[in-house]
C-alpha cells in the first residue's frame, strides 16, 4: 500500500486496463503471494513467466528476467531514452519522467498500462 498515492486515469484505453493499473501500485493484484496470505490455494506459486521466482507483482512487472527485456524493446520501439525500472509505480508513472508532449507521454503511458494488463 502506497499511503497518499494518487493515480492517473489514462482516458485512451478501457477502464479494464487502466482498472488493472491502479490495482497494481497498492499491491491489489492476485499474485500468488497475495493469494497465499488470504489462505486461498494456489497450484505453483512460480512466476508464470520464467518459472524460476516466486510471484510476486515486483517480479512479474519489473524485475523478472524477461520482462525486463520487453521493457528494453518497449524503449527501442517507443524511442525513449533507456529507462530503469525500480517498482511497479515507476510503470505507472514511466511516461511523467521523459520530455514528452502531452499527446505523446499519453500515448506511452497508455502502452505501459496495457503491457502492464497483458502481464
Ligand atoms: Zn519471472
């Protein structure tokens, strides 16, 4: 839970994404670590991406090995500057941190979110 954190709508894709995200930052999501401390059982607690750590939101949208490099070609793709990713927040507010015009920095925050849906 990030106390005081206040989310940005993005208005350009469905609220299913954008709901997704703003579920994401105060740790909302039904990773298998938060599946276990709520006593629900989960079958492989193994990140589904690379099978090798535990689930968790940090792993599984920052710091596993694979998504890292979609992060990477995210950046080559979208021509941003190289970016390092710290928490699940700095997805969320990736785009405020580049000299972005608004249509664009919308637009980028946008391809976050829904990667961040897709993962
Ligand atoms: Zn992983």
């Amino acid at each position: 839970m990030v106390p005081g954190y206040v989310f940005d709508w993005n208005g350009l894709f469905p609220k299913k994404v954008v709901f997704v995200a703003w579920r994401v930052v105060p740790g909302r999501l039904p990773t298998s670590d938060t599946l276990k401390k709520r006593y629900i059982p989960v079958s492989s607690t193994l990140c589904p991406i690379c099978g090798e750590v535990e689930e968790t939101v940090e792993h599984v949208l920052v710091s596993c090995g694979i998504v890292q490099t979609l992060w990477s070609l995210i950046s080559l793709w979208c021509k941003t500057p190289d970016f390092i990713i710290f928490c699940v927040r700095d997805l969320v507010e990736l785009h405020k941190f580049f000299s972005f015009r608004k249509e664009k920095a919308n637009l980028f925050n946008a391809i976050c979110l829904v990667v961040v849906w897709c993962l």
